[in-house]
C-alpha cells in the first residue's frame, strides 16, 4: 500500500459505500423489501470492508510517524486525517 494512494483509495470506498447506501434506501422507499434487504447487506459488508481498510492505514501511519523526520510527518498526518474521516463516515452510514 503505497502512501501516496491511499487518499484516493479511501475516498473511492467512500464515494462507492455512498452509492450502495443510496441504493438500499431508494429500494426501501420503493417497498422493494427482499433487495432492499440484500442491498443493506452488501452495504454493510462494504462499509466493512472501508473501515477494516482505514484501520490498516492507522496502522500503516502509526509505524511511519515512529521513525519519520518532521517533514515526513506533515504529509503522513494528512492521510492520517483522511482515514479516521473516512472511518468515521462509514460509522454514521451504518447508523
């Protein structure tokens, strides 16, 4: 997982979990109950699979910021940001 990537691959989850979302609530709205029901499945696996995601960036950070110069911190920091908004984005989807 390349640093530099990881922005882009966290608001790519988000932008797609939003889709799933906007998709199991126009189903529910159309009373199309069994796919709505798998919709919010998927939805949830993927919202899953977003925040188990911006935890192995927490990670990936965390061990960066260790050893890293001041300057290197700056940019790390930034995806750091990035990640816990995205995890915390996916949060409130699920509620």
């Amino acid at each position: 997982m390349g640093f530099s990537d990881d922005p882009y691959g966290l608001k790519s989850r988000r932008m797609i979990l939003t889709k799933h979302h906007q998709k199991f609530k126009e189903l529910q709205r159309e009373g199309r109950w069994v796919e709505a029901l798998r919709q919010f499945n998927i939805t949830l696996n993927y919202a899953m699979e977003s925040v188990n995601y911006s935890m192995q960036v927490l990670r990936k950070v965390r061990e960066r910021m260790q050893g890293a110069a001041p300057k290197q911190k700056e940019g790390v920091e930034r995806i750091a940001q990035e990640a816990i908004a995205n995890a915390f984005y996916d949060y409130k989807l699920k509620k």
